[in-house]
C-alpha cells in the first residue's frame, strides 16, 4: 500500500485511544504509532493495515489484561496502609494481588527458589531495572534487596503503573514505576542488573530481533531474562523454541549466557561483558 497520510494514522491512533477495549490502559502514542509503522509493509490497504495494526496491539497488550481494578486497589491502599513492620501482612497482600495476574500467579509456588537462584547468579544488586514488569514488583518481599538498593519499573499499562507507583508509596518509598515502551525508549540509566521476565518472545513478535536491540541498548552487563518452560495452559513444551531464541539474540556476540529453571520459568543469566 501506499504510505498512509497523517490524518490516516491519526484516524487509526484516535480509534484506539477512545476505543471501549483500550481507552483505560492510556498506552503511549509512540507505541500506537510503531506498530502502524511496522504493519504498514505487509498491509495491501488501509483496512488491512487496521486489522494488522489490531491484530499487533492485541498480541502486546490484550493477552496480558486481567480484571484488576486498579483504580479501586489504589483507594484500597490508602485506606489500608501497608507496612514494613508487619512483613507478614505485606507478604499475603501480594500474594492476593499477583494471584490475580496469570504471569505472576504461575511462580507463587516458587518464589522462595526463584529468587534464591537470581541472586545466587548475579550477587545481591545495588540496582534494578524491571522491564515489562507487570506485577512483578509484588515480588520485592522474596528479594529481600538491601535498604539503600534502586528498584525501577517499567510498563505501558498507565493504570497498573500508577497502581504500582502506589504500592511504592507504602512500602518501598523510593522506588519507581516509569509507564514507558521499553522497546521504543529504552531506559537510559545505568544499573547492576535487568530483569526480563516473560516477555522476549512476544518482544520477538513485534519485533524480530527486538531483544537483541534492546539488550544491546541498555547500560547495563547483567540480564536476567526469564521464558516460560510451557504454554499457559501446561499443554506443550516451549523449552527448545525459547533456548532457540536467546541463542539467536546472543549471535555473533561475545556474551556469556548461562541456564537454570525454576517452576515454569526457564532463567537465562546473560552478561554483555566478553568472556568467551
Ligand atoms: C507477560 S506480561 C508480564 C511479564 C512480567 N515481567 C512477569 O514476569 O510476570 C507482559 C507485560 O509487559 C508489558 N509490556 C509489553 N510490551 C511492553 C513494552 N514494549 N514496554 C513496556 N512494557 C511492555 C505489558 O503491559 C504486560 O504488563
């Protein structure tokens, strides 16, 4: 097709902006726009390019989306201060709210471990960087990361990051939740360490070669990226496409990859300095 003019994609960005599906989330404008862009080669019209566009939006956004009203959750935290004096109450809080989200609900069972097995790779980190976070941050009381330790948070779901920034609030004050497309604008501060949980492999959908970009990009030597072992359901087995896939991230470079699962989640420990 021909390049759409302005007004065509301004067209196809207000309908989602205003659209009963996605008008709570606020996604960034830039992302609405990338993925206009990138269906735009493989789109013969403009319907076509909107039910590509859809199609991409859905895989990034919409398999992800639970019922969560985070709106309510917020008003709930300030009527009910968490505290870190009673970590037991902080701990059944988040582990009521990342029941409600599939991706964090599958690791309850391993939490314990989990964390153990990051920690024991890459030492206990001065500096995190979350990306693609969901509700990972609930996690924070099995990290157990020292007081003075920076914790950022990365999403582009506008209510779950102000939910999030809201968790902060009570119990970890100085922490950070940034809505922000990681792809697009990735984060430009330096830290000790990347978590890339559950994720890449859509990363890929959208983008081939994204995460390769992505970790290229970043200021940072340590990535813990983490695949899923399974689909949702327990049905297949994804253990060789996802080894498949950081293989293909980590060609040509120089980078050191190590393995180790847990639960359903295969963990990948890269480091971007050159040992091999
Ligand atoms: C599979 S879920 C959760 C992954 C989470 N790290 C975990 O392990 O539970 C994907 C999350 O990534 C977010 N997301 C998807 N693409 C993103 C991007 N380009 N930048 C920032 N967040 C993104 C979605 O909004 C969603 O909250």
């Amino acid at each position: 097709m021909n390049t759409p003019t302005e007004n065509e994609i301004n067209k196809l960005v207000t309908a989602v902006q205003t659209s009963r599906k996605y008008r709570d989330l606020e996604l960034p404008e830039d992302l609405l726009r990338d993925l206009i862009s990138v269906n735009v080669p493989n789109s013969k019209n403009l319907a076509e390019l909107k039910t590509n566009f859809r199609k991409a939006l859905h895989n990034v956004i919409a398999l992800y989306l639970e019922n969560i009203d985070y709106g309510e959750e917020i008003l709930s935290l300030k009527a009910n201060p968490l505290s870190f004096n009673e970590p037991e109450n902080l701990r059944a809080y988040c582990l009521r709210m990342m029941a409600k989200h599939a991706s964090t609900k599958e690791r309850i069972p391993h939490l314990e471990v989990f964390f153990e097995t990051v920690f024991e790779n890459v030492g206990m980190p001065a500096s995190i960087l979350d990306l693609a976070c969901a509700l990972d941050p609930l996690c924070l009381p099995w990290m157990q990361l020292a007081p003075t330790a920076t914790f950022k948070a990365y999403d582009i779901n506008g209510p779950r990051v102000r939910y999030l920034q809201a968790f902060f609030t009570q119990a970890y004050p100085t922490y950070q939740a940034i809505q922000q497309d990681i792809l697009l604008n990735p984060p430009s501060e330096q830290a000790d360490c990347a978590f890339f949980f559950k994720e890449a492999h859509r990363l890929e959908k959208r983008q081939p070669g994204a995460t390769r970009i992505l970790l290229e990009t970043l200021k940072v030597q340590t990535i813990v990226l983490s695949l899923p072992a399974m689909d949702l359901k327990g049905h297949h087995s994804l253990e060789d496409y996802h080894y498949h896939l950081v293989d293909k991230t980590l060609e040509g470079t120089l980078w050191h990859q190590e393995m180790r699962r847990v639960g359903n989640e295969l963990l990948f420990f890269i480091r971007k300095e050159q040992t091999r």
